[in-house]
C-alpha cells in the first residue's frame, strides 16, 4: 500500500467516524451503572504466571528452611516470649528459628479472604482470592513540582492534596501514604498528621506507618473519633498499618515489632511489608530474593497469628530490584516486574491475601520512561492477580519522588491495566458471525454504527479522560495539547474545588482541639 492509498483510507475512516459521532459520544457520556462498567476494583487476575508448579514448591521448601536454619535476630522481649510460646526455637546465638510444623500449624490458622475496609463501603476492597486492587504507597521525601521541573521536600499538604485527588480516581482503589511529612520535625506529630491527612481527604481505605509504639495510642483515639467510637471502628477498621517488621536480610525490626503487637491488640489490619533489595539486602537471583522475602513473610504471619489467630493481615513481600552496576534501586526494571508476579504466585499457593509493589519509575518526570516502566509491572502485577498492587501510581526517582500530576495520569494507566486484567471473554455473544452477516453481505460494510457496536461501546471498551486519542488535525484544531498541561489543569480543578467534609466536622473540631494539626 502506498503512501497515497494509506491517507485516504485513513481519511474515510476519519469521516466514517466523524458520522457518527453524536451518537456514540451520546452512549459513552451516559453515567455507568455499577454492573455495566468495563472495569471495576477487584476483578479477577492470575493469568500470568512465570514459575511452574514445580519452581513454587521449591521456592515454599527454601524458605521453610532458612526459617529452620539460619532463623531471625533481634526480635523483641515480646516477640522472643510470643514465638516461643507457639513453639519457635530460640538459639544460644539469640535467633528465633521457625520449626517447620509451627509454620505449617500457624498457616490454617491465618486469615482468608479479609476485606479492607473504606469509611464509604462502595470503597470496601474483598481480597479474596486472585481480586486485583491497585494503589498508592511509599515513603517519597520528596515532591515532583511538574510545573517548575523541579524536586522539593514534600510537605504534609502535599499529602492531603494527594488524598485529595485520590478520592476523585476512579482506578485508584485505596490510599496509603506514598511520601513523608518533611515539615512536622516532631516524629509523634508527622505519624498523626500523616494518618490525619490520609483520613481527611478520601472515604478510601488508608495505609500508614507508626514510628514508634507510644504514639500508637494517639493514632487509636484519633482513629476512635474520627469512627464514632472504638466499637464502630473495630467493626470497620478503615486504615491499616504498613509495617516494616524485620529489617532484610532475615532480622526483626525490634521497634516496628512493638508496633504491630499494639495494632493487632487495637483491632487494626497489617500489612506485613518485607522490602529487601535485589543484590544488597536480598539475594541477587531473583528466585532467590522471593524466597528470603516469603521467609520473611511467613515468620511475620506466624508471629501475627501467634498474638490473635486470624488477625487480618496482607502478606506484603515487596522485594526491590537492584541496578547492580551502581547498586542503586532500579524499581521500573523488568526484573523488578517479574519479582513482584512470582510473589503473587506465593500468596495465591498459600492461600494469603498478598501485597507488593509495581508502577515504581526510575524515571524523574512523567514521560516516556516513566511510561514504560510503569505499565509494564503494573500489567504483569494485575494478571499475576496480585490482590493488592501497592505504589502503583506517582512514584518516581526510585521511590524519592512523588508526582501529583503522575497520580493523575496514572489513573489513565490504570485503566488500561485493568482492561488487560479483565481479558477476551468468548461465548455465545461475541463469537457469532451474526453481525458480520449483516455488515459484509448487502449492509454498510463496516461495524461503526452497528446496535452490536454501540451495545458494546461502554461494556467492553475503556476510554481514557485524560489521554490523547485524536487525529493529528483535530489535536492541531484544539490548540495541541500536552498531556502534563492537562494534568496540571486537571489537578487544579480537583485542589481548587470547594473541599469535601470527608471527616465529620463534630469530630474534626475535636481532632483539632486535642492535637496539632497542621493542615
């Protein structure tokens, strides 16, 4: 085909669809019902698969022996009576080692299928099975000002804003806190203000950190307020506290320890967040860090369990990935990917609600690097059917930097990996050559205004609000957008919009009242 050919086939395309045009943007701009939506949070993944049957058993098998044999150091006080007491081992050499039928005992006892709650319950998110959810996360210290190009520290607005935003995406399923108030020097003040921020600016499920296990009872009482009191928050604990248990490679993190003892006692679900790095705080093969990371992982279900059997808890393996020319993290790397889909797999052979980390970009801005590394595990994680896909959108500079503007546009994103997630379904309906009778033998010879095609229009097909889609002429007609332009519009019109009372403003004012708030 020539190039002369080319354009006028493009051409009648482009008028075929400019004819009907009226029509369809009519069916795609009608509000969708719940049950009709292309995509939804929690459809099923697990398509993907890069180990066999044969490489999760061996996997499984390496990592009940390093919990046998090389064991965990400095546990705390409580942890070393609370292990102990189910029957791990402590060593002259002060290690905590796991016997094999603990682990296997303390695994029927771990909980299945656990919802993690929203304030909203439209928000709830059923972790069952391979249900996919994806989300923010991280500990950026640094903000990326799109519209100076520039880095800055990021600031407890910052947070609030993000909560903001999130609470208006539809592909954003939860919000836990993706960067560090850098302006609250306080450590007690930046947890609560961090928790705070997080509740205040979306009705989704929230994430947070505790630094220490005496500020634990503050977050509790603000958590008790902000539910109506501490019987309605335990029926629907809607924040969960991602702990960073043991320090890689195979130690207990002694404070965050304490830490989750006191969630656990309050009533609080726990992400059990294992993150050593490829090739420096984990094993370099990548087999060989998921089985460091499920050793990890198992020894926290256990200690979990052994405090209250059946305690709602994610199993959060979230090895990283090392540049190991530099040893730099190199979180957007396709090992990176593949990392975090074999973890998946290991949730779904034990049966655990399971969390990692994907959409993390090496690259500083939102371009296209950002672009590529981000889609590429964020699609792997979802048709590994991972339940929860954390860091999944905003995240830059290998973890350093959040975007405002990247969180908008991944919604987009995210959108689209869900589609991939969704599949082809094939039945009765969509293999019938029906229509192409009609079409191809005495009809208009093409699909455009089919009842088939506009039936299928919002159902089947997901269309981006933000991304580009038109032709060059039309993208020249409406002044050449950017797509950051329009990420900064959109984030604007967001932010300047009159604010949600997300928090009862009785309880606000008392929050207010009792602690330092500082947004």
């Amino acid at each position: 085909m020539n190039d002369e050919t080319l354009m006028t086939v493009t051409e009648t395309s482009r008028g075929r669809r400019t004819g009907g045009r009226a029509g369809r943007h009519a069916v795609r701009s009608a509000p969708l019902t719940e049950d009709i939506r292309p995509i939804r949070p929690g459809m099923p993944g697990g398509q993907y698969k890069p180990l066999s049957d044969a490489d999760v058993l061996r996997i499984h098998e390496a990592a009940l022996e390093a919990m046998a044999v090389i064991g965990f150091a400095d546990a705390p006080e409580t942890g070393v009576a609370i292990l102990t007491g189910a029957g791990c081992i402590l060593g002259d050499d002060g290690r905590i080692r796991f016997p094999r039928a603990v682990v296997e005992d303390m695994l029927t006892k771990a909980a299945r299928g656990i919802t993690l709650y929203g304030r909203d319950p439209r928000h709830d998110l059923d972790l069952s099975g391979k249900k996919v959810h994806y989300g923010t996360a991280g500990a950026a210290v640094y903000v990326v000002d799109q519209e100076k190009r520039e880095y800055r520290e990021s600031t407890v607005q910052d947070l609030y804003d993000a909560a903001r935003i999130t609470e208006e995406l539809d592909n954003v399923h939860f919000f836990q806190r993706p960067m560090v108030c850098r302006d609250i020097e306080d450590n007690f003040e930046m947890d609560l203000n961090t928790l705070y921020a997080c509740c205040a600016g979306t009705k989704k499920h929230v994430g947070t950190s505790i630094f220490d296990p005496d500020y634990v009872e503050g977050c509790f009482d603000v958590l008790h307020m902000i539910a109506g009191g501490e019987a309605e928050w335990r029926a629907r604990p809607f924040v969960s506290n991602s702990n960073c248990f043991v320090v890689p490679p195979m130690k207990f993190a002694t404070e965050s320890c304490k830490v989750m003892e006191k969630c656990v006692a309050g009533g609080m679900p726990v992400l059990l967040l294992s993150a050593g790095q490829a090739g420096a705080t984990a094993p370099a093969p990548i087999a060989l860090a998921i089985v460091q990371a499920v050793a990890e992982c198992l020894a926290g279900m256990v200690y979990v369990n052994a405090i209250k059997p059946g305690h709602p808890a994610i199993f959060g393996t979230w090895p990283f990935v090392s540049d190991l020319r530099t040893g730099a993290m190199s979180g957007g790397s396709g090992e990176q990917a593949l990392l975090t889909a074999g973890c998946a797999q290991m949730h779904h052979f034990y049966g655990l609600p399971g969390g990692a980390a994907a959409g993390i970009a090496d690259a500083k801005m939102p371009d296209m690097q950002a672009g590529w590394e981000q889609m590429c595990s964020n699609v792997m994680a979802g048709l590994s059917g991972l339940n929860m896909v954390y860091e999944a959108v905003g995240m830059h500079a290998s973890l350093l930097g959040f975007s405002l503007e990247s969180l908008i546009l991944g919604d987009d994103m995210l959108g689209q990996a869900q589609r991939c997630v969704r599949g082809i379904e094939v039945n009765d309906q969509t293999v019938s050559i029906e229509t192409m009778k009609e079409v191809c033998l005495g009809g208009p010879g093409h699909y455009l205004g089919s009842s088939q095609t506009l039936s299928l229009m919002q159902r089947d097909f997901v269309y981006p609000k933000i991304a580009d889609r038109l032709s060059p002429k039309e993208w020249a007609e409406v002044g050449k957008p950017e797509l950051i332009a329009e990420a900064i519009k959109r984030k604007r019109q967001i932010l300047d919009a009159p604010r949600k009372a997300i928090i009862d403003p009785v309880a606000d004012k008392a929050v207010r009242a009792k602690y330092r708030i500082h947004f």
